[in-house]
C-alpha cells in the first residue's frame, strides 16, 4: 500500500472511532482554522502576493475575510443544522413521526484550483468538517507558495489524524483518485472535471464539481452607467480577470456601446492608473502558459483598450475587444483572464437566444432597471447563480448556494447548502407501537382494502 493510500485508510480508521461526529470537536477545528487565518494573515496575503500579484485588500476581501465570514456563519448556525429536521408522517403511518437526520458522510476529498488558491481549497474545507467528516484536501500546484503554505499550517493548527495535505500535480492527485471516499468535491475546469468523475465512478462516489465557462454580462441602456461601469470593472478586473465568475463578456445594444466603452475605460483609469502594470491593486497570471493562451486569444481581434503584455512579470493590461468573431477562441472557451469582450446586439431581449445557444452559465449578470427584462432573463435563460445590477457580490450572502449547471457544474455548496454536499441526509420514521391496524396485513379483504383506500 502507498503512502497516499495509507493516509486515507488512517482518516478512515480515525472517522470508524466517533471523534469526528462530536459537535464540540467540529466546533474546536472550526475555531483552530478560524485561529490559524487570523495569525497567518500576512503570510497569506504573502504567498498569494507571490503566486498571482494580489493585492493585500484583494486578498482579505475575497480569500481571508471570506474564509473567516464563512467559518463564523458555520459556527454560529451549526447546531441548528445538525438538528433534526421535521417532516409530516401521512395518515397511514400514524401515530408516528418522520424527520431527516444529517450524518457525516465518512472521509472526503476536496481538490482545489489555483486562482483564490486558499479560499476554494479551505471554504469546502469549512463545510467538511462542520458536517463531521475527515478529509484530505489537495491544493492546486499551480499556486506553489499558497500550496507550501497550506501544507505548514492545517497539520499545526487542525487534528492530523481526521485532516491531511496532499500537495503536487497530476501524479499526486492521480494517486489521491484511486482512492476510495464518500464524497469529491472538485474546483476547477471541464476537463479535469471529467477525469475525476471517471473516477469517481470507480468507487459509486458521489461529486460536486466546481467548473467554469462563459459567463456573460448584459447591459442594458436604462441602467446606471456610472455604478455599472465601477462594478463591471471591479468584478472583471479583480485578480486580473483569473475569476470563475468573472464576467466573460458583455451584450450590449448597439447604440448604447459607445457610452458604455467610455465608461468602462474611464473606470479603468480610476481604479488602475494610466499605466496599470505600475498599480499594486492589480494582478498578475498565474504563469507563463495561461499568459500564451491569453495573448492567442487576441490574435486577428479589434482590440480597443489594453493588449499590453509583459511575459518577465506575467503582466497583461486590462484588455477591451469590440465585436469579437463569435467562433473566435475568445468566444468558444473560457477567458479567464484580462479581456472583456464587447459583443453588440439589435436589441437588449436578443441577449437570451445569444445565452441558450451556448452552454448553461455559472454565472450571469444584468444590468437594468426594468423590471420586465429582469424577469425576462431570469425565467428564459438558465445560470448557476444570477446577479442583478452587480458583479460577484451574490457570493458574499453564504445563505445563497454556490454551484453551476449543465457545463458549469453541478452540486453546490457555502453555509448550510456545504453542510449538506458533506451530509447524507438519513430519513427517518419512528412509529408508535400501541394499536397496531391489521388493514395491511394478509389475509386481506374487501373491508380491508376499503379502509386502505380512505386512510389514503
Ligand atoms: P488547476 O490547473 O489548478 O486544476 C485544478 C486541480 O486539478 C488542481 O488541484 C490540479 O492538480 C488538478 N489536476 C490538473 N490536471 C489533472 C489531471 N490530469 N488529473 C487529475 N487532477 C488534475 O485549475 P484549472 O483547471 O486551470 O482551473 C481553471 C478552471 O477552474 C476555470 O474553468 C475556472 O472557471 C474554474 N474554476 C471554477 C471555480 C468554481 O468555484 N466554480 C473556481 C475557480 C476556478
């Protein structure tokens, strides 16, 4: 047996002795991780500097004060969530009860992705342990330094014996997927994603799959252009576009798009500075060979903002394309990165054909105060998760699930919607014993089934 295998069957071992089902315990490893992100704050806004140029407040925002936020509502709503949950029992059934009982699921495996490299790997992290499991949590080695980080500190601050760090690459997590566990939660893209649900089906293991894809932002011409253009930029902009829910592109009519560029490149120079490689605020990519594929992504494109790269400090400028080819790369995948395409269309209700013609979102933005178009949109297209006049700020609420569709994923988890990923959810009926009706028991009759027939 190799080493990753034994330390799967120790987590087992250790889950078979109880220890990790106490409520005091889940609650004694939340409050350790709280510990741990609150000490190391600068080291982790140190290694994430290192591995993607983040910004300190960047960093709180979206990764530190975030974890904190998620593992403060877990603890305060844990006791309610390991409750058991009533549910009504029919006339037939009576006099009894029925309710759910949450149980741990067992040891979980929890593969992370490089762009908010501590907070993707510890978020499922909070929902693991808070639902009582072990779990063996495997960093992207694309962040490097967050990933040595991560490996320091979980074995300080949480229980060795229920937690465990597997660091690497291909080969690592290769070996960590031959193992058997109760559940895989998985961030990251399409085609990883389907090697680990091949094997996961291996061993019948249930997964969430954290993807990504094209999420598009429709504009529309009675929005309020001067916040929209803020939030577009912020959302777009933030860790230099490296953001699942970033928006992908824009729809917008095309008589509205010459305000709207304007706008957009006027913020750009608010937040960033004339020259954005000398800002502190903004990013970098994460190496060498997504800064490729990003610069390919420009080739034979009308570029009107940005398109400026520097390969020695993986520096791509902040980058508007107007009217993109449709089957360009720039359009067909994902861009995760820098650039924000503008695509026009006739009229603003075009957006939901321009959406249901392509794969189901994880993320959709639309910025307008109808009333009618929002419910259009909502009703006649199909997203993960939508946001109406801002960008990403629906991850802030943690009573809000986190999670694609179709493409972009499937399962979902923060607050209690991750205590349930990592739950199963037992149904349970308790029956009273005092009459016991023989209707349904041999030998039957007509009577019988007369009275089956009316207590239904
Ligand atoms: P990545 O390269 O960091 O890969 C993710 C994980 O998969 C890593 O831990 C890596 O070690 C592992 N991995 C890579 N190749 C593997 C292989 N052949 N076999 C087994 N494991 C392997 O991340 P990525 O795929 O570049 O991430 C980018 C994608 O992730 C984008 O599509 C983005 O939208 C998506 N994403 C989604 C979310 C979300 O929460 N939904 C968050 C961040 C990123």
């Amino acid at each position: 047996m190799g080493p990753i295998a034994q330390q799967v069957e120790s987590l087992r071992s250790y889950f078979n002795t109880g220890v990790t089902k106490e409520l005091s315990w889940r609650r004694q490893q939340l409050n350790q991780l709280l510990t741990m992100t609150q000490t190391h704050q600068q080291d982790i806004v140190d290694a994430l500097k290192q591995d993607l140029g983040k910004a300190e407040q960047e960093s709180w925002l979206a990764e530190i004060g975030f974890l904190e936020d998620d593992i403060k509502h877990s603890l305060k709503h844990l006791a309610k969530w390991c409750k058991p949950r009533k549910l009504s029992t029919p006339m037939l059934a009576q006099p009894g009860s029925s309710w759910l009982q949450p149980e741990p699921l067992g040891t979980v495996l929890i593969i992370g992705a490089w762009n908010y490299p501590f907070q993707l790997l510890l978020a499922p992290l909070v929902a693991a342990i808070a639902a009582g499991n072990c779990a063996v949590v495997k960093p992207s080695e694309l962040a490097e330094h967050t990933s040595a980080l991560i490996a320091r500190l979980l074995p300080r601050y949480l229980d060795s014996n229920a937690y465990a760090v597997v660091e690497g690459g291909v080969e690592q997590t290769t070996e960590v997927l031959k193992q058997k566990f109760d559940h895989i939660l998985y961030t990251g893209g399409e085609t990883v994603g389907k090697i680990v649900m091949k094997a996961a089906a291996e061993h019948l293991t249930p997964v969430t799959l954290e993807l990504g894809g094209k999420s598009p932002c429709i504009v529309a011409s009675d929005c309020d252009l001067d916040v929209t253009a803020a939030r577009i930029v912020w959302s777009k902009w933030m860790n230099a576009g490296q953001t699942c829910v970033a928006p992908d592109y824009i729809l917008v009519e095309n008589a509205f798009v010459d305000k709207l560029t304007a706008a957009i490149v006027s913020k750009l120079d608010a937040f960033y500075g004339q020259n954005p490689a000398q800002s502190p605020d903004y990013g970098r990519i994460i190496n060498a060979r997504h800064l490729a594929r990003l610069q390919s992504y420009l080739e034979g494109q009308k570029v009107i903002c940005g398109g400026q790269v520097d390969e020695n400090t993986r520096y791509m400028a902040p980058t508007l394309v107007q009217n993109p080819a449709l089957d360009s790369p720039l359009m067909q995948q994902e861009i995760f990165g820098p650039i924000l395409p503008i695509v026009e269309l006739e009229r603003i209700e075009q957006a939901t054909d321009f959406i249901n013609q392509r794969a189901k979102p994880l993320a959709l933005y639309l910025y307008t105060r109808s009333q009618s178009l929002e419910q259009q949109i909502l009703a006649g297209t199909s997203a993960g998760s939508v946001c109406i006049n801002d960008g990403m700020m629906f991850m802030a609420n943690p009573a809000l699930p986190f999670g694609g569709v179709g493409n972009s994923g499937m399962g979902r988890y923060h607050g209690q919607w991750g205590f349930d990923t990592f739950s199963h959810i037992k149904a349970v009926m308790k029956r009273s014993t005092r009459f016991d009706i023989d209707w349904r028991y041999p030998p039957f009759s007509a009577k019988k089934m007369k009275m089956l027939k009316w207590v239904k």
